[in-house]
C-alpha cells in the first residue's frame, strides 16, 4: 500500500524555489565552462 503525503503550500513553493536556485546554478556553470574553453581555444583575443 501505498501512502502519499500531503504538501503544503509553503513547501511547494520551497521546494520551487530551491529548484529555482539549483537551476540558475547549473546555467552558470555551463557558461563558465563555455567561456573557458573558448577562451584556451583562442577564440577571443588571440
């Protein structure tokens, strides 16, 4: 049997907003990473 829990609103949007943050994180990342290797490439500058 399964049994489902319940999730107040506040924790909805916790969670949303956690998953906000988590998202913003990861897209910065990826655009260091980007930057950097086009950067040792020679791709700006050189």
């Amino acid at each position: 049997m399964i049994e489902t829990v319940k999730v107040t609103e506040k924790q909805k949007k916790s969670r949303r907003n956690r998953n906000v943050a988590l998202g913003l994180v990861l897209a910065g990342l990826v655009g260091l990473f980007y930057v950097i290797t086009i950067v040792k490439i020679g791709g700006i500058g050189g």
